[in-house]
C-alpha cells in the first residue's frame, strides 16, 4: 500500500533523529530528546529516538536518560560513515512504517544536509533553524504574548488556519518558530496538511533536562528490520579528516563577554579589553551581529538569533545596545551584566546588574576587581 501522509490520524508520537559521530552521541540530541519530552507530554504520546550507525547499540540508552520512551537502532556498516543516500533511505522507510507525527534533527552540518532530503522524499513540510518550538496552544499564545508585537486580541483568536477553504483547528500542530528576513523578524510556521511535521533546531537553544540513570535503563531499545545495500550508496567515504581549525565554543562556556557597537571608537582596544576580562573569568568572546557585519570579529563569535543561542552561568554585555535579536540569543543567561554608555538601552531590560557608562573605563575596573577578588581567594 503506498504511503499516504495526509491522513493525519493515522500518525503518532515524536522522533528525535539521534545524531552519532564515530560512536559519540551529539549534544545536541540530548536538547531535542529534552524538549520532545514537552512536546510528547502535550501530545499526550510517546517520544522515541532514531539512531543509525554500525554497533551503535551501545550508546541507545543514553537517551532515554533524557527523556526519551523507545530508541529505534539501525545498524550495518553501511551507515558507519554518514551519507546521505543511506540515512535518507533508512530513515525514510522507517518513517513510511511507524509513522511517527512529528521528526526533528538538530541544525548541523549532517542535520541541515539529510532533514531536507527527507522531507522533500516524504512530500512533508520542513523549518529550518528553529528556536522555539509549541503544541499546546495556551504555551504558544503566552509564548507570542512575551516575545511578538501582536495585539492580545489577535494572539487570543489563534487557533484555526484556512487549509484548502476551510477552517482546521491547528490545536494539535507543531508551531515552529524561526528567524526570519535576517533576523528582523520571527515566523511562526505550522503544516496542517502532511506529516510528519518536520523541523531542525538551532543548536543550544533548547534546555537539556537533568540526566536520569533509572529511566535510561528502562528505555525500550528496538531493532526493526531493514534492507540496505551498497547499491543504494551512491557516495563512498574514504577517509574523514578533521581540521585544526580553531573555533570558540560559545554554547559550551560557563562565562560569555560579548561585544557591541560601543568598542567602534578603538575596536582593537576593545576587543583585547574583552578578551582580558574573558580570560579572568575563565570564559569566551562573544559579539553582536553589528561587530560581524562590521568585520571587526568572525561569525563563529556571534550571538543572536542569527548566530548561536547561549546559556551561560555569566553573560557580560559590553556596548551591546539589546536589539531583540541579540536578546533572543542571551537572555536565558542564568546572571547578565551590561556596560552602556546609554541608560535607556534596551540590554539593562534583561541585565541583572547594569552600569551606565564607557566600557573602556568600566572594563579595566572590572578586570581589576575581579583579579583582585581571586587573588583573596
């Protein structure tokens, strides 16, 4: 019988596409296994993992300590090595069987590559790159409520979209919601019409839940069969070689000092005044999009709905006025210090502490006392 994906009752649960790199679970499976957990709980459905590699088995559990139900595991050499051809078939088919509603993948390289081969194979709806994602409808309208410029009477009217001339209660649709038009704005996106609604996920946007020994030993670990076969591998991986190229690790830093507009004056000065602070406190550089776009400082450095989502124990805003789009990026930050020059910037809204004045006479202070608090210590 061939697959049919609009009956939209006929699909159930939420899959988690589990990416693995030589036999090591990503970070950022366990933020979707985290926040599939929500979206399952909403549903009032199971949440399962797929997992392909060769011997992954494993690793399967790791999962279910985040949250996860089932873990469905493909294993054949085949899959070793990422290729596109071969995961798409595999996870394709796996699709057409179980018939999950929702599939997510993590926004990385390999995320980026095979979700939307996946969808355009299943002829179902993708977002990319999102950071917010909802069912329950209450959530999505407090979620609007806070973060968009919509009237309350409009946010209180969602609930139902014209599918084809008629109205659809979209109650039970994923709201996925990205950036849009470079940042300026954020989409809501919903597919009422197909599934399973498909959506990769920025990153370190979503929160990991605490990891749970006892329920990664319950989870139920399942081998469906499947036929894969080296003629349905058009691409052959003869070596991966990794580059020693030297990036800063944003999502993972426990301390961020981040740059703005306000260093233009002595960019370099600034910059360096950044990174002394940062090494003090044990931390990274980060930047606004404006030191990008400015070429001041590269873009693994950006912080921001156009640049990556940080959840830091100390965010440090130097000259960082607080455009929306750079807020979207930090104020999740569990403590946030902001240097600026203009007392009603829009940064001191999220800041927990806020000192109006010249970052280059605020940061040697700060460098100072902190050296100095340390030295006590």
């Amino acid at each position: 019988m061939a697959f049919n994906n609009t009956v939209i009752e006929d699909f159930k649960n939420v899959w988690v596409f589990c990416e693995q790199r030589q036999g090591v679970m990503m970070p950022t499976t366990f933020e979707l296994i985290s926040e599939g957990r929500k979206l399952a709980n909403e549903l009032g459905v199971e949440l399962c993992g797929i997992l392909l590699g060769d011997d992954v088995d494993g690793i399967a559990k790791e999962i279910g300590g985040y949250g996860a139900d089932k873990v469905y595991v493909y294993n054949s050499p085949l899959l070793k090595n990422y290729t596109t051809d071969a995961y798409t078939k595999v996870i394709c088919e796996a699709v057409e069987e179980f018939k999950p509603e929702i599939l997510l993948f993590g926004a990385s390289n390999i995320g980026r590559d095979l979700a939307p081969r996946c969808a355009g194979r299943l002829h179902t709806g993708l977002c990319a790159d999102c950071t917010h994602l909802d069912i329950d409808m209450p959530n999505y309208k407090g979620f609007l409520a806070e973060a968009s410029t919509l009237a309350p009477d409009k946010i209180e009217k969602l609930g139902t979209v014209m599918v084809a001339g008629e109205k659809k209660d979209v109650s039970r649709d994923l709201k996925m919601t990205r950036p849009a038009f470079g940042g300026h704005l954020m989409a809501s996106i919903i597919c009422p019409r197909f599934r399973p609604a498909m959506a990769t996920v920025r990153p370190g946007v979503m929160k990991k839940n605490e990891y749970c020994a006892d329920c990664a030993a319950k989870i139920e670990v399942l081998h469906p069969e499947f036929k894969l076969e080296a003629s349905d591998v058009k691409t052959n991986v003869v070596a991966i070689e990794k580059a020693a190229k030297k990036l800063v690790d944003l999502i993972g830093a426990d301390v961020v000092v981040s740059v703005g507009r306000g260093i233009s004056k002595d960019v370099e000065k600034g910059i360096a005044l950044a990174e002394e602070l940062a090494e003090v406190l044990g931390g990274v550089v980060g930047s606004s999009r404006a030191c990008v776009d400015a070429g001041w400082i590269t873009a693994d450095h950006q912080v921001g709905q156009t640049g990556k989502t940080v959840h830091p124990r100390i965010y440090i805003a130097l000259g960082i006025s607080g455009a929306i789009q750079h807020k979207a990026g930090m104020q999740e930050s569990e403590l946030i210090i902001a240097v600026n020059k203009n007392e009603s910037a829009p940064i001191f809204e999220v800041a927990d502490y806020g000192i109006t004045g010249d970052l280059f006479k605020v940061v040697p202070e700060l460098i100072e006392s902190f050296k100095a608090a340390k030295a006590a210590k």
